[in-house]
C-alpha cells in the first residue's frame, strides 16, 4: 500500500508531461493507485520493464519539482516588486497627505490675512468678529483682566505639579495653557515602551513631564521644546502599534501613543491650530515692529542759536531707515532652514543664510532684527552640527577626499575655516590609516612596502591637492596641513619599520625597501610639498640600528674566519669557478684581480681575504643605499671597524709567522688589502657620499693600521 501511494503520488506531479492517457486516468474521481500499479505489473514482461517505467515516472517527477521551483522564484520576485511598488506609493500617499496638509495651512494664512486686512479697514466689524470667533477674548478691558487672569491661574496650578520647570518657564503674561494630557512614549527604533509622560501645551511652547512613581498626579520635568521648532508628523497604525504621532525637534525625534484614536486625533489637530495661530501672532507683532512710529514732540526752546542744531539733528531721524521683515522670504527663512537642513540640502541653506546677510548688511540692529537672528542663529548652530557630523571619522571614508568637498565648502561659507580644516584633516588621517591597516601582509617584504608607499603616498598626494582646492583662499591652514602631513608620515614610518626593520631582514631587503619609500617620497615635490627631511629623521634611528647590526655580523664572521686561518692559497677547481670569482671581484670594483691568479685554478689570496672583501664591499654598497647626512659618521665608523678587523689579523700573523715562505704569503695579503682594497673602498664611498673621508686615507697611507709591541705575540683583536 505504501508503494502504491508513492507511485500515485509521483504521478500526480507529472501533470501534462506524462501524457494525456495518465493525465485522464489522474483527473477521474475513480482513480485507484493501487490498481494502477496491479494493472501496471501485469502488463510489464519482467523486472527491467518496471525498472525503466521508474525512472521514466522518476525523471518526469524531477522535471515538474524544477518547473515549480521556477514557478515559486518567479512569484517571489514578483511578490518582492508588488512591494517595493506598494511601499513607493505609499511613500507618495504620505506626501500627498503632506502637500494638502500644508495647502490648507497655506489658505487658512491666506484667509486670516484678509480678514485681517479688512478688520483694519473696519474696526468695529473687526472686534464683532473676534468676540463672535473666539469665546475668550472678552469685550470689556473688565472681562479681558478676569479672562486672562482665570487662563494664567490654570497654567500656574497646573505647573505646580510639575517638578524642576518653575526656573525654565519664562513668566509672561500672554503664556497660557492650552491642552494636556497622558501619553505613552516608545523608542523611535526598536518601538519599545519607554515611560508614561504628561505633555502640556501652551501657546508658544510644549512641556513634556514624566509621572513621579509613587505620588499620583505629580510629574517631574523632562523636556520643552519651542513651537517653532517643532514638527508633528502622523504615525500610520500598526496593530499593536496604534495611536501613535512623532514630534521632530532637530536633531532629535520622539514617538507618543494617545489613549485612543480621538485623544490622538485632538493632540494632532490642537497642535497644529497652536503652532498655526504662534505663527499668526508672530508675524502680526513682526509687522507692528515694522510701522513708522511718530517722534515725539520735543518741547520749545527759547534759545534762538538751537534751530539749527535741531534742524541738522532732526534729519537723520527722518532719514533713518526701517527694517522691513514683513517680506514672505523673511518670514519662512527659519522654517526653509529647517526643510533644508531636514532634506540635507547644505548649499540652499548658506544660500539662504548668505541673502539674509546681505539684506541685512547696511540696516540698523532693531529688536526684531535681534530676535530674528536669535532664530537663525539655531539653525545656523544646526546646520554646523550635521557638516560635523558628515566630516567626522565615524561617517564611511569611501569616495576619498572628493567625499568631504561639499562639507567642507559649507563650512568654509559660514566662516568655519579652522573647524573645517580640522575636520578635514582628521577624516583624512582616519581614512589612511583604515587603508593601511586594511593592507594585507604578503610574505614578500618588498612587495608589502611597493603596496604600503603607493598606497600611502597616493592619499597623501590627493589629500593634499584636495586642500589646495578646497583652503585656496585660507593660507592660514596650510601650516595645519604641513603638522597633519607630518604625524601621517609618523604612521607610515611605524608600518613600515615594523614589518621592515623589526622582523630583521637583510641589509640589501632593507636597503631596497628605503630606496622605494624615497622614491614614492619624491612624488610630493610635484605640489611643492617636500617631505623627504621628514622620512629621513623618522627613519634614521633604525636605519642606524641596522647598519650596526649588520657590522657586527660581519665582524663576528670575520673573526671566526680569522681564527681558522692557515694562510694557503685557495684552489677553485675549475675554470668555472675561477671565472665567477673574477665576475664577484670586478663588480666589487677590483680591476686588478687577474694579477693574483696563478696557474691552472689557483689564486694567490687567502680564502679569508677574499671573503672579507666581497662582504665588506657588498656592505658598503647597501649602505650607500642608505645614505643621507645624518648617517656619515655611523657609516664611515661602521666601514673602520670593519676594516681594522682584517688588517689587524694581517699585522700580527705577518709578525708572528716564522715560515718564509707564508711569511711572503701573508705579505702579498697585506699587500692586497693596502694597495687594491682599500682604495677600492675609498673612492667608492667618495662616489655614492659626495666628499672624501680622511679617516679611509689614514688607513690607507699608514704602513701599519695598529702599532704594537715587536716583541709581543699577543693580538689586540
């Protein structure tokens, strides 16, 4: 039975690839599996009959679980378009809602303005409809005192119970307290409930308190944030999730839940009727600063010599300007600010804020032109904020330093030029040392250094054109550039000790990887930036280290050979031989080797002689490498020890050998050494140094390097 139903089933994933036959026989409603396979058996002549019908079912079965696979990844996809599609109109939905919200604002302005208009064409009609309109605002001086008192004893009774908000509330006699309420506040990312707070709103401004645990209606301060600066945005319901709005106070954003659907449908309309009417009675106050206010009459003089003083006196007041702030651009600026700073459009708000200066540039400094500036000042203190934050290490460090080009020019526009250039300078340091530190080390030191200085060097080279273009009118931040270049090349010089110097590679490796840093170093002369005196004292100490290490190796070697001397001559065995050691003496500068070569493959030097020139003359060459100034003496004191090592184990076999014939021996040695070595050595280190040094010339005018005692037979090395 369990066969039968494996076969069923396996032919029911056919479909119309089987065959219409199967397909009917599937479809019918007396479809039996069980005696398809009895009748299926019976048919079949043997086991290799079935076996092939199974694998005809098998591979049918596996073509329709592919074709569904297709299937199911094509609806995917689909389903995954059905909803980008359905999240960017519901992105447009809530413009819309944005757009219309704003529109009707924009004619409710419209409306009160007219009506405004007509009420100073007509006050009493004016008055009627403000006492028909507004259930507050009293008729009578006597009614206006009890109302505004009744308002200002509510506000003060309430706030009674607020904890730590006496002190923030400015006292003015036109605050009062419109709504309040209990809401829930949730965290903006993770929609967690955070506390139950008390909001309050007042005319110009709204309160945020947190309930006190243990005292049933009281609260503690949290937080006020001014009308004007605040954004109410609508929050879509998301079961559980529900009766949710979202206050924007740039840079800082918080989520609340209401009661319920109509408590939150009340704060949403009652904050922004109060943030609308703020903006009415700001701008109604902005033009009444605005009107020319009559002189005062002055009281009459009875000295006859004053008529002129005062004429002169009276017209520069009659000639005083007054500053327009009725001006529509004006009157948004604050709030084009915040959409610009909101939609990180950095350059229309120094636009904005450059128009501004320039309008207000030549007018006198009136109260509203202070309360204005105190406006846009926020904003501008905003607006530093988020260019800070896009140039700080903490922001991604792609793009190179092209990606803070536009942050940086803000900046330099709102006269920040020194924050800028900081700024710009840390992004840039953060950026090198992430690629240097990004760099993987290969096995091969040569080709981790060619990596390291291009990279290095190649930032350096484009940070720095960067901030000629971008500081070309600041010359006072280039001496900042030359301090950030320097720590910079302290970083890289740490990298490149450390995986040169630290891990003891050879001379000639150190030598090579010095070399490539020099020249990757001299790239920078292309913007009259010269940094080599920087790399040569960050490097010198361990340079030096190196070159003593490596002395010592060759001293130590040559005393080990010196100690086994046996003063013979050296036999090469084959012309072959003979040969490459003629090649190694000439590229050490011996032009005269063939001299000492005997017959057949014999040399007429010692074996330790001519290893001691080979490798003193290879030193000598890395270290030329090597060079600048500040190493002279270490390696004009490093190629004297070396030297003296020799010629000293010469001057007292040469006095202690009683053989003639070694005795000969050792002299044609000496001789050697004097005559061909070391004036090979000399006029090399002249060449690669510039200058000769009189200590070689000592060495090698003197007959003898060390005197001692004739009759002593003890050696001073």
């Amino acid at each position: 039975g369990g066969a039968a139903a494996a076969v069923a089933a396996m032919a029911l994933s056919l479909g119309e690839g089987g065959g219409s036959r199967l397909r009917r026989q599937l479809e019918s409603g007396g479809f039996a599996a069980g005696e398809y396979v009895k009748q299926l058996s019976q048919q079949s002549d043997g086991d290799r009959d079935l076996q092939e019908h199974r694998q005809r079912i098998q591979a049918l079965s596996e073509e329709t679980a592919q074709s569904l696979k297709r299937n199911v990844y094509q609806n995917y996809r689909q389903f995954i378009e059905t909803a980008r599609e359905i999240s960017y109109l519901e992105s447009e939905m809530y413009q819309l809602s944005h757009i219309l919200t704003e529109q009707k604002g924009i004619m409710e302005a419209v409306t009160q303005a007219l009506l405004l208009q007509a009420d100073r064409d007509d006050p009493a009609l004016g008055a009627r409809r403000a006492a028909a309109a507004d259930p507050f605002l009293p008729l009578s001086a006597k009614e206006a005192a009890a109302s505004e008192e009744g308002r200002q004893r509510t506000l003060t009774t309430l706030l009674e119970k607020v904890e730590g908000c006496r002190d923030l509330l400015p006292e003015s006699p036109g605050k009062y307290l419109v709504y309040n309420g209990d809401l829930v506040e949730y965290d903006a990312d993770h929609m967690a409930q955070i506390q139950r707070v008390h909001a309050f709103l007042m005319n110009d401004c709204l309160l945020v308190a947190t309930a006190l645990p243990n005292r049933r209606g009281a609260y503690r301060y949290d937080a006020l944030y001014p009308l004007d600066g605040l954004a109410v945005v609508n929050v879509k319901d998301n079961p559980p999730m529900k009766d949710m709005f979202k206050l924007l106070m740039f840079p800082e954003s918080r989520i609340f839940q209401a009661e319920n659907a109509k408590i939150k449908k009340e704060w949403l309309e009652v904050l922004e009727e109060t943030k609308r009417n703020r903006a009415l009675s700001e701008k109604r106050r902005l033009e009444q600063e605005a009107l020319p206010r009559p002189a005062p009459t002055p009281p009459e003089s009875t000295n006859p010599f004053e008529d002129d003083e005062e004429e002169e006196e009276e017209e520069p007041s009659a000639e005083e300007e007054v500053v327009d702030l009725s001006l529509e651009w004006i009157q948004e600026l604050p709030e084009d600010l915040d959409v610009c700073i909101a939609q990180r459009d950095f350059e229309g708000a120094v636009d904005l804020l450059d128009k501004l200066n320039e309008y207000l540039g030549d007018k006198p400094v009136s109260q509203p032109v202070k309360e204005l500036r105190l406006k846009v000042d926020e904003r501008v203190r905003q607006l530093t904020d988020v260019l800070v934050f896009e140039l700080s290490p903490d922001r991604s460090l792609r793009g190179g330093p092209r990606a803070t080009r536009r942050a940086v020019s803000q900046l330099i526009r709102l006269g920040q030029s020194t924050k800028a250039c900081e700024l710009f300078l840390k992004n840039r340091a953060a950026a090198v040392q992430t690629a240097i530190r990004q760099l993987r080390i290969e096995g091969a030191t040569l080709l981790y250094i060619h990596k390291l200085c291009h990279v290095f060097f190649t930032s350096l080279l484009e940070t720095a054109r960067e901030f000629e273009t971008d500081f070309a009118g600041n010359n006072g931040c280039y001496s900042a550039f030359v301090v950030w270049a320097r720590s910079s090349m302290k970083m890289f010089v740490d990298a490149f000790s450390k995986q040169v110097f630290d891990s003891k590679e050879s001379l000639s490796t150190a030598a090579e990887c010095v070399k490539v840093a020099k020249e990757h170093c001299k790239q920078l002369s292309e913007i009259g930036l010269d940094l080599t005196f920087i790399i040569h004292a960050l490097l010198v100490k361990d340079i030096k280290g190196a070159l003593q290490s490596y002395k010592d190796i060759i001293i130590e070697a040559t005393k080990h050979r010196n100690s086994e001397e046996m003063w013979r001559r050296m036999n090469l065995m084959t012309p072959e031989a003979l040969g490459k050691l003629r090649e190694e003496m000439r590229g050490c500068g011996v032009g005269n080797f063939d001299q000492y070569t005997g017959d057949d493959c014999w040399v007429n030097l010692s074996y330790t002689v001519v290893a001691f020139t080979k490798q003193t003359m290879a030193f000598l060459e890395e270290a030329l490498k090597l060079y600048f100034p500040e190493l002279h003496m270490v390696l004009l004191e490093s190629l004297v020890e070396i030297i003296l090592v020799a010629v000293q184990h010469v001057d007292y076999s040469l006095r202690c050998e009683q053989d003639p014939e070694k005795k000969a021996f050792i002299r044609q040695n000496a001789s050697f050494l004097y005559e061909t070595v070391l004036p090979v050595v000399e006029k090399r280190f002249e060449e690669g140094v510039g200058k000769p040094a009189k200590q070689l010339q000592d060495l090698r005018n003197a007959s003898r390097l060390m005197r001692v005692n004739p009759e002593s037979t003890t050696s001073v090395v």
